[in-house]
C-alpha cells in the first residue's frame, strides 16, 4: 500500500507542478525558469543528502554517465518543456511528454538490444494515438486558453526526446556501479545548473534580467513552490514506490498525469474539454500502460 500511494503521490505533484511552472514561465522566460528550478533543486537535495548521510562519492565514469544525462535530459530536455509549456500550456505539453516511455523504449533497443514485444509494440501505438486524438482535433471542439500549434508540438516532441535519451545515460550509470537515487538526482541537476549559469553569464543573460527577477518575490516563490512540488518531492516519492512495488507498476501508476490534469484543467483554469481530449489522454496513459507490464 505504502508503494501505491507513493507512485499515486508522485503523479499527483508531478501533475500540479506544470501548471505552477507554466505560470511562471510567462513571466521570466524559459532560460531562467529553468536555471532557477534546478538551483533550489539542488539545494534541496544537497540538504537531503547531508540530513541523511547520503554519500556522494562516485566513479568518474559514473559521473561522466550523469553528467551526460542532465545536460540531455535537463538542459535541453527541460528547456523545450518549459518552451512547450509556455508555447501550448502545461495539458497538452503533458500528452506529449507521455511519448517519452516510447521513445526510450526505441532507444534502448538500439543502443542495449533490449527486446520489445508484441504487447510493448501495441502499447506504443496506442499511446501515440492518444496523442493525436488530442492535438490534432478540429479547432472548436473545447474551450482553452491554449491551442496546439506546429512550434509547440515541435517543442514538446523535443523535450520528451531529451527526457528519454537522457535517462539512457542515466541507465548507463547505474550498470557502471549501485548508486543512491539522491545523489544520482544531485550530479544530474547539479552539473545542468552550473552549465546554465556559465551560459547566462556568458551571454550576459543574468545582469540585464537578473536584477528584474529579484524584484518579483512572488514568482520566485512559485519558482520555489514548483520545484519543491515537482522534482523534489516527486523524486521522493518515486523512489518510495520503487522500493515498495514492481517498477513497470510504479512507472505506470505515475505515468497518470495527462489524465490527472484533467480536473484540474476544467476546474481551476475552467477549460472545456472535448470528448476525444478525454479519450486521447486515456488512451495515451493505457498505452504506456501497456508499455511497461507487458
């Protein structure tokens, strides 16, 4: 039990979280959203850590393996999601982001030969059909601030490609040697962070826009809060669940959020859902489903 609601928990804040970022990313851009995420991100874990004991000690190949893994998956991952967030809204970003177990699943029979079966291969093609149910309805069919466009799908394609092959080397450092989730999260979000503040330094980003933000209490503490919601506390519990129940079970339970975000869409942003967004967004979720328990 204590394995089910940890997962349900983990999809729960995972589904909120979009929504607190897409707010904020209108605000101050993707670029600093992101820098900002993975700043209290890393505070936050490097504090678990050190209240835990949690070492940090790893392999310099391991390393290398994470370090990888957070810029692909963080830096260029997440930068798209936060473009695709801003771009078409946190709902639909959300569907899109549910190709990413598909697309890892295709990576990683290319690059680790692992096999997928019959069931696996149905499971893709129906969590694709979910998505294009979803983004490729007639325009009038719900009531939304948001509309899919070429360059937000574009976006979010990305963001889940960058999400999956990042998790491909993240894969690579746990066969290098057996690491705590907390610090395999801290060397991911860490590094990213560091390579986005060379590059607003660099670039000049931080002193022309830097100055600005701070003066915006109230966004950094949703920065704060959706951080703190998101990737900490899903980090978290997703760990729990995983050391609780099957992982293909824990992965499924938390993959819920295109359809979690369904009341939230049509009772706090007060959209109208069409019937094929509804079924899109089941499909998509019964797809991985499928995906990871065959």
């Amino acid at each position: 039990m204590i394995g089910e609601l940890s997962a349900i928990g983990a999809a729960i804040f995972w589904s909120i979280s979009p929504y607190i970022f897409s707010v904020v990313v209108t605000r101050i851009g993707s670029f600093n959203l992101n820098l900002s995420r993975l700043c209290v991100s890393s505070v936050l874990l490097l504090s678990v850590a050190f209240a835990f004991g949690v070492s940090l000690s790893v392999p310099i190949l391991q390393l290398v393996y994470l370090i990888l893994s957070g810029i692909i998956g963080l830096v260029f991952g997440d930068t798209f999601l936060f473009k695709s967030l801003k771009e078409i809204g946190p709902r639909y970003t959300m569907i899109l982001m549910s190709s990413n177990p598909a697309m890892g699943a295709i990576i990683a029979f290319f690059a680790f030969g692992e096999k997928i079966s019959l069931v696996g291969i149905l499971g893709m093609f129906v969590t694709f059909s979910g998505i294009v149910l979803v983004v490729f309805q007639q325009n009038g069919k719900e009531v939304s601030k948001y509309q899919p466009t070429f360059a937000g799908i574009l976006f979010g394609f990305l963001s889940a490609l960058g999400q999956a092959v990042g998790l491909i080397f993240t894969k690579l450092a746990y066969f290098v040697n057996p690491i705590h989730p907390f610090s395999a999260a801290f060397y991911r979000i860490f590094p990213s962070f560091l390579i986005l503040l060379g590059i607003g330094i660099a670039t000049g980003r931080l002193g022309s826009e830097l100055p600005k933000m701070l003066k915006r209490k109230n966004t950094y503490l949703l920065v704060i809060l959706g951080s703190i919601i998101g990737p900490f506390s899903g980090i978290i519990l997703s760990f729990i669940a995983v050391t609780h129940i099957q992982v293909g079970i824990a992965a499924t339970i938390m993959s819920l959020q295109p359809v979690l975000m369904l009341p939230i869409s049509k009772y706090l942003q007060k959209e109208r859902l069409s019937l094929q967004s509804i079924v899109g967004a089941f499909l998509s979720v019964a797809g991985i489903a499928l995906l990871f328990l065959r």
